[in-house]
C-alpha cells in the first residue's frame, strides 16, 4: 500500500511540474505581431468584422478606396464596373488584389496585367482570393492597386510597380 502512494505521489509531483513548465515557458512569449512588410504603403488597421442583416458601413470617398473595415460578406460576380466597398472589402479580406481605375473601361495594360497573373476575371477564383480585380471607381486617380491593408496610387496603368504589388498581395488577404 506504501508502494502505491509513493507512485501516485510521484505522478503528481510530475503533472505539477510539467503543468508549471508550460506555464512558464508561455509567459515568456513576448514576441510582437507585426504586419506583414511588402510593396504599397500599410493603411490602418479598421478590423474585418462582417455585418450582418441590415447592418451598412458608409462608404468611403472615391479617392480614398478601403483596406479594411467592417463590412457585409459580399462576394464579386463581376469586374470592370463599379463595386461597393462591402464587395471591395470583402475580396480584399479573401485574398484578391484590387485594381482601381478611373475611365469607363479599364486600360489595355490593366486586362494585360490581370490575364498574366490571374486569368481572366472568374468569380470562383475571385471567391478562393486568387483573382486580381479590376474596379471601375472615378475619382480615385490614374491607377490604385489595394491588398488587405496595403494601398499602392500608381503613376498609370503601366506602372512597374503595380506587377510587384500585385505579385507580392495576391492570395494574402486578411
């Protein structure tokens, strides 16, 4: 009977031990989450909560497209038109990169881009975050590239840059 308590005893006295091991040693995890570096300039953090029901967030100026923010799970149908910032956040948050141009139809540089990198615009793959989107949106400038978070205003549709950006983003998403 002496021999079984001397067991049990031992057997706590390791489950407390290593109970205290792991409590100590994840106490000391201090390391900081940084966001992820890469081309574009990094915008602030609004959060990604989705709405629900009847729940809008106002729209954002036109020369200020979103990055982030709260808003309705709304997945892209099409491109080369018009979206809403819910349907921008939303593909933003899934992985896709966003092109925004001025004009009624996007520059010939632009479809190149997109078809080079991407295919051409298909919804399921927009909805699997692997689809660079091209977006109708006056007022925003020549040429906005935007990720989760990340926002390049391009000198034009021929912009080297918007390669990189779209190459380093695509797929990232939130």
């Amino acid at each position: 009977m002496r021999s079984l308590a001397i067991v049990v005893a031992v057997g706590v006295l390791a489950v407390v031990v290593a109970v205290g091991a792991l409590l100590a040693l994840g106490a000391r995890d201090e390391a900081p989450v940084a966001p992820a570096s890469g081309p574009g300039e990094l915008q602030p953090d609004k959060g990604g909560r989705h709405l629900e029901g009847g729940e809008r967030a106002p729209d954002s100026p036109p020369a200020s497209p979103p990055t982030s923010g709260p808003h309705r799970a709304e997945l892209i149908t099409r491109d080369r038109q018009e979206l809403s910032d819910d349907e921008v956040l939303h593909a933003l948050e899934l992985g896709d990169v966003v092109i925004f141009y001025p004009g009624t139809r996007p520059p010939a540089a632009l479809v190149a881009l997109q078809r080079d990198l991407a295919g051409r615009f298909d919804a399921e793959v927009a909805a699997a975050g692997q689809s660079v989107v091209l977006v109708r949106r006056p007022g925003v400038g020549p040429v906005t590239a935007a990720a989760w978070r990340r926002l390049l205003r391009a000198d034009g549709p021929n912009d080297p840059r918007l390669r990189a950006f779209a190459e380093h983003w695509l797929g990232r998403g939130a």
